[in-house]
C-alpha cells in the first residue's frame, strides 16, 4: 500500500477547501458588487440628469425673469415706445456681455413681420424676422404672453438659437418685443459641457421632437434627430428618471429627464465600457486580495498542523525504537487535546509493557533455577536407573546359567526365572522412560535460559 503523508493529505484538503472558498466568496463578491455597482452608476446618473434638468430650467427661468424685469422697466418702455436706440443699445449690450449665453439680444416692432430696430451687437438692425421659424414668438407676444422657441438656426448667424420673446408693454399696450436669442453653443458651454459623469459620460439636450439641441460635440447640435434611429426612438419615449442601454458607436447607458415647461428632455450618457473598467478594476482588487488570504490562510494551516503533528512524529520514532527493544523513553505532552490523550494513554502503556518484562525476567529467573534442579535430580535418577538395569542384566545372567546348569530342576525354578525375565524387561523400559523424560527436562532448561537471556535484551 502506498504510504501518504497525514501533513500532506490535511493541508492539500484544507487548501483545497480554502481555494473553492476564497473562488466562491470572489465570485460572490464581484456579482454582488458589480450589481450593486451597476445599479449605484445608474442612480448617479439619474441625479445628474435630474440636477443638469433643474439646472437647465432655472437657466431659463433666470432668463424669463431677468427679460421680464427689463421689459417693465419704465425707462426702458418709454425708449422702446419711442425708438431710442441711444438708450436702448447700452441696455441692450449690457445684458449681452454681462451672460455672456446670447447669440443677440434685441428689439423689434411688435407686428406680425417684425423690424430689429435696436440690439446689443448690431448684426440685426433693419432685420424682420417674421417667417423664419419664429412665428410663435411673434404671435405670443403679440398677445401680451413669454415664449420660448423651439431651437433652431438663426436668420442672422445660423447659429442654433432658442428665442425667448417677451412682450414690453405701456400700461396694456405692446409697443416692442424683446428678444433673447440664446446660444445653444454657449448655453451647452456654460450648462452641459460642465457636468462631467466618468471620465467620457456626458450630458445631452434634446427638444420634444428628437433633435439634439445641447452636446459636448457641438457638430451634433441640429444635426442629430433621435427620431430617425431606432435607438433614438426608444430613448424618447423612455419615461422620465428611467433608463435603458443602446448602441451609437459603442455600447452605452442612458437616463433621461423630462423639462415639460420648456419641451426638453435631458439625457446622462455613459459607455458601458467605462463601467466595465471600473467593475473590473473593482475585480482586480478582490482577486488582489482574495490571493494574499488564501497565501497567508495556507501558510497559517501549514503552522497549526505542523505543530499539531508534531508529537505524531514523535509517536512514531518512539514505536520504532520499541521495535528494536527500546522501552526506555516516553512521550511529551505538548497539548491537551485527542493528541495529548493518545500520549498520555501511550505512556501508560509503555509502563504497563515495561512491569510486564520486568514480571517475566523474575519468572524466567526462578523458572531456570527450578529447572537446573530439576535437571539435576533428573540426572541422578538415570544414573540409578541405569545401575539397576545393570545389575538386573548380571541377574539375569547368572539365572541364565543356573538354568542352563540346572535343566532338571522343577517347573516351579522356571517360573521364577521366567517371572524374572519379565522383569528384566520392564527395568529396561522404566530406564528407557528415565533417559527420555531427562532429554525432555534438558529441553525444557534450554527453553528456559533463551527465554531469560531474550527478557534480558528487551530491558536492556
């Protein structure tokens, strides 16, 4: 049978046991956490929508109250009634340069194609802007109500705009229109390009429709309609703080943020790629450690059996020696456990073992004094036997010849010598019985002295 180590079998079975442990913990570990990763980095991004999406509306709302509180003002209404451009220009200006989110600030007659008379930078003086995709503005304000448009590209520029129109009346009159054409490019600038979610995620405005209206891309802004993809399609109709994955040039994750007041719908991006790294990254690390505990759990193992064998070890160089006749040593107890019983038991043992020699020495003396004796007598027995044979043998000889001289002599004479012959013959067998049981006593010393002479070794 082939001969295994117990040290070996115990820590192979315990580093196996740790192995499947520290695979099934890991495993454990990084699904759980890469769910919980997956789900946190979603609900990240869902806030930063939420708050790009507050951001945004109080943007507008700002800028509605900042165009209301310009519009009321009487100095302002009184230069606005009367074209005073020497007045109205600076005001004009200031708001321009002091947001710094216009493409133009102006104002225009209030009818249904209305003439820039007055503007911040000058590009639009003598313009109309009635039938440029404005028409609700006007219309809006016409009727005394704000309006914000939906973005589109400028008549002046072409710079993607989103107008906000208010009325600026005298008492209920509306003498001019002030309009805030606002830069879908710096207002991306100064709200979307500052919200950052990883190291590529981005914020995304889109308009009701599906076109893309605020990008980080600026190339995008106008030229992207979310309606004319599959993807897109999905993406609007994606109820408010919900979320949903997509392909557009890699795999992404996206969460959307509806704006109703102003017919906006924010979108956080990210690519699952950089979710994929920090999962991973986070895998790295459990494997990192998983790795220094299950090294340092065998190392550990390895210590405690090591010492918890060790008297093991000890057990079995002692049996060896008892082998070879050595009864002379004992076991350490090193610990109180089963180990330490079966040392203990052991020990009691090899005392138990070593009375028992020393019993059977003492036996084995007093056997071979007995027996020497007993060989003796048994000698001087044979030696008598062997006379009586002898001068039985003479008898019979001289019977022999008183016999055979005395032919004549009466039947009752050779009765006696045939009584003696029989005689004869059984001191022959007593002598014969005598040599034999004298061999069996010398047998029985040999037996004894080997028998001494073995005890005597096993003590030694």
């Amino acid at each position: 049978m082939q001969r295994n180590s117990l040290k070996i079998i115990i820590l192979a079975v315990s580093t196996i046991t740790i192995v499947l442990l520290t695979i099934g913990i890991t495993s454990f570990a990084y699904f759980t956490a890469k769910k919980y990763v997956e789900e946190a980095y979603i609900d990240e991004m869902k806030k930063i929508s939420k708050l790009a999406g507050k951001h945004i509306k109080y943007f507008f709302d700002q800028q509605t109250t900042l165009a209301e509180f310009v519009s009321s003002n009487a100095p302002f209404v009184r230069a606005t009634a009367a074209k005073d451009r020497g007045n109205l220009d600076p005001t004009l200006l200031n708001v321009f340069k002091k947001y710094n989110t216009y493409e133009n600030v102006f104002l225009s007659t209030p009818e249904t194609n209305p003439l820039v008379f007055a503007d911040a930078n000058g590009k639009a003086i003598g313009f109309r802007w009635g039938g440029t995709g404005f028409e609700d503005n006007i219309k809006a304000a016409l009727e005394g109500k704000n309006y914000l448009s939906k973005v589109n590209k400028s008549p002046v520029t072409g710079e993607a705009v989103a107008v906000l129109t208010v009325p600026v009346k005298d008492g209920t009159k509306v003498v001019g229109i002030l309009g805030f054409a606002i830069s879908l490019s710096k207002m991306t600038e100064a709200v979307v390009s500052g919200i950052t979610i990883g190291s590529d995620g981005y914020i995304a405005v889109t308009d009701a429709d599906g076109v893309v209206v605020g990008h980080p891309d600026k190339s995008l802004i106008l030229n992207l309609d979310l309606s004319k993809t599959d993807w897109g399609k999905k993406l609007m109709t994606l109820p408010s703080e919900e979320h949903m994955e997509y392909f557009f040039k890699k795999e992404k994750i996206a969460t959307s943020y509806d704006i109703p007041e102003y017919r906006l719908r924010i979108a956080s991006v990210v690519s699952k790629d950089e979710l994929a790294a920090v999962v991973h990254q986070m895998l790295y690390r459990i494997i990192g450690f998983a790795i220094v505990f299950l090294i340092v759990s065998i190392f550990i193992i390895y210590r405690i059996v090591n010492v918890r064998l060790h008297p093991l070890q000890e057990a079995r160089e002692l049996f060896r020696s008892m082998s070879s006749g050595d009864l002379s040593s004992n076991l350490k107890i090193y610990h109180e456990d089963e180990i330490g019983d079966l040392s203990k038991d052991t020990n009691s043992f090899l005392e138990s073992l070593r009375n028992s020699v020393r019993d059977i020495q003492k036996i084995s003396q007093e056997l071979a004094t007995s027996a020497e004796e007993l060989s003796s007598s048994s000698e001087n027995f044979s030696n008598g036997a062997q006379s009586t044979a002898a001068s039985t043998e003479e008898m019979s000889a001289t019977v022999e010849e008183m016999s055979a001289g005395m032919e004549n002599i009466s039947g009752s004479i050779y009765n006696q010598y045939k009584n003696i012959s029989e005689f004869q013959i059984k001191i022959n067998e007593l002598s014969q019985s005598v040599n034999q049981i004298g061999e069996e006593i010398q047998n029985t010393l040999n037996m004894a002295k080997s028998i001494s002479l073995q005890a005597k070794k096993g003590e030694e």
